[in-house]
C-alpha cells in the first residue's frame, strides 16, 4: 500500500506495512559527489533545504545535517563508516 503525503509542497510517495503503519525504509547509502552537488544547491546556489531535497528525493533532515557538516568543513567526515551498495545488496 502507498499513500501520497505532501511536505512543504512536495509530494512524496510512503510505503505502509505492517497493516498501514508507517516505517522507516532502510538506510540510503549516498555518494560523496551526489552530498557535495546536494550542499552545493544550498550553499552556492541559494536553494532553500526543503526545496533542495524534495527537487533531489531525500529527506530533508539528511540535506541538513549536510548543510551543517559542510559549514563546519565536516563534509568529507560524513557516512565514513558506511560501505557503498554492491548490486548484491540491491
């Protein structure tokens, strides 16, 4: 089951389980260019975050905490531990 929910204007797509209650999908796993082109929206070009991650599909606490790392000169300590997905994993 799929409900369409409507954040600051953008429309995004919440998979229910469970008998329609909302959970969490797993983890996304971003790479370092799509981080840096995501900040660079916001910082650069003057996008606000929510418009920024609803026009990139990512949550906008994710592109914040970018946003945030970036400013501190942090971006490149961001997602260390995580390993990228193989098509196995997919």
């Amino acid at each position: 089951m799929v409900r369409q929910v409507e954040k600051s204007g953008c429309q995004h797509s919440v998979k229910l389980r469970n008998g329609g209650i909302d959970e969490p999908n797993p983890k996304a796993v971003y790479t370092k260019e799509i981080r840096e082109e995501a900040v660079k929206l916001v910082i650069a070009d003057g996008l606000g975050v929510s418009e920024a991650a609803c026009q990139l599909s990512i949550s906008m606490k994710t592109l914040a905490n970018w946003v945030g790392a970036a400013k501190d000169g942090k971006l490149e300590n961001v997602a260390q531990h995580q390993r990228p997905l193989t098509e196995v994993d997919c």
